[in-house]
C-alpha cells in the first residue's frame, strides 16, 4: 500500500506542470497548426476559438438571422449550443448535436464571421465557454484565437503572437485554399484584419506582456520548436 502511495506521488512531482497557454494573431500566421502541433505534443488540450465564432455564425445564416443585423444577432446568442472537443489529434465542433467541422469552413461562414463576431453579446457568449473549456483543462490547454491573452484569459501562464507579412500570409492561404487567386487573398485578409482589429469588442490586439514572434521567414516546423521551447521555459519554472 505505501508502495502504491511512494509512486503516485513521486508521478506527481515529476508530472510536468499544467499550463494555460494564449496563442493569438491574424490569420495565415500558422496559429491552428502551430496551436495543434504544440499542444500534441506535449500533452495538452487545445482549443480553436475562431472554430466557436465560426460555428455560431454558421447557425445564424442556417436558422434565418440576418448577420448584418446586430441586435438580431445579439437576441440569438444564446441559442445554439456549442460543443468543442479538446483533443489536438482530433479536434471536434458540434452545433445542436450536429458536425459543424466541415460546414463552418465554407466561404459563405468566412465572409460573415467578422460581423457576427463583432456584436457583444455573442462575445460575451462565445468568451464565457471558452473559459469554462480553459478552467476545466486539468493537463494545461494551448488556447488560439484573436483576443484570448488580451480578454479571454488575460491570466494565462504564457502568451504568444504570431505574426507575418500580409504576402507570407496570403500565400499561405491560398495554398490551404485550392485554386484561389493570390491577390484576392491578400485583399480578403487585410479586411479581416481590419475589421477584428478596429471592431469595439475584444478587437485582435498583441497583450503587452505577450511574446511576440515572427513566422515570415520560418518554416511551420521552426515555429513549432520555438513555441514548445517557450512552453517549457514557462513549465519549469511553475
């Protein structure tokens, strides 16, 4: 029996510390697939944000909402119920019990996910599950998104911004986008960023005590070691 005892909590002590993890910036800086391949490896959960409010608006233009109305958004919050699976190998979205993996990377979702996102109340929604999902992370989460060190988790043990040129942006992109003109990319993504930025709620902004690390000139691999290095920094040192 003290034997049994004598191990767990020697397991206990060499168990690496559980962190929370803020992983924010614009889109085509690497965020999901750096966010993922951080958190498998070593042994987080991980939690796409943008999935949330990309799954939301999905169950606006599908039930009848018009996005470009904000006090109809704002009285259909909090109707669907979103369900984010944590598992970097797998992650899962569902809406009403419903696979929405699939449906809320239409192009359809992606032009209007800015405005439904910018209306407060599906904010204050969206940020409340996404505490909740982080709270309830008992091995430590990688968290990704726009506003998670700056709003959302504006306590999490390390935050990390990834940035990159607008090109290296957009032709990353248009590379995960089969097909699609490479200008019209970039004009797609400056917009975005125009909007999440100077939106009045939670815009996308660096939090002061974040990380800041460039990915134009890195391949996704060097990104990923950097941000696992810095992971683990922030474990010892708990």
């Amino acid at each position: 029996m003290s034997t049994t005892v004598e191990t767990a909590s020697a397991a206990a002590r060499t168990a690496p510390a559980a962190v929370i993890v803020a992983i924010d910036g614009p889109s085509g800086t690497g965020k999901s697939s750096t966010s993922k391949a951080v958190a498998a490896q070593l042994g987080l959960s991980y939690l796409d944000t943008g999935a949330q409010y990309r799954a939301i608006t999905w169950w606006m233009l599908n039930n009848g909402i018009d996005v470009h109305n904000a006090a109809e958004v704002a009285t259909a919050a909090d109707k669907p119920v979103i369900v984010s699976g944590t598992d970097p190998a797998a992650p899962t979205i569902t809406v009403d019990g419903e696979d929405a993996a699939g449906p809320i990377r239409t192009q359809e979702v992606t032009s209007r996910v800015s405005a439904v996102s910018a209306v407060p109340e599906v904010r204050a929604r969206i940020t409340e599950l996404q505490r909740s999902i982080a709270a309830g992370a008992e091995v430590g989460i990688v968290v990704e998104g726009r506003d998670i060190g700056t709003t959302v988790l504006p306590d999490a043990d390390l935050k990390i911004f990834l940035t990159a040129s607008p090109e290296a942006r957009a032709a990353r992109r248009s590379g995960e986008l089969k097909g699609s003109d490479l200008a019209t990319t970039k004009e797609a993504l400056i917009k975005r960023d125009n909007a999440d930025s100077s939106r009045k709620t939670s815009p996308l902004a660096k939090a002061d005590d974040a990380v800041e690390v460039d990915t134009t000139e890195l391949t996704l691999q060097q990104v990923i070691e950097c941000v696992v290095t810095l992971v683990e920094e922030k474990r010892a040192a708990k």
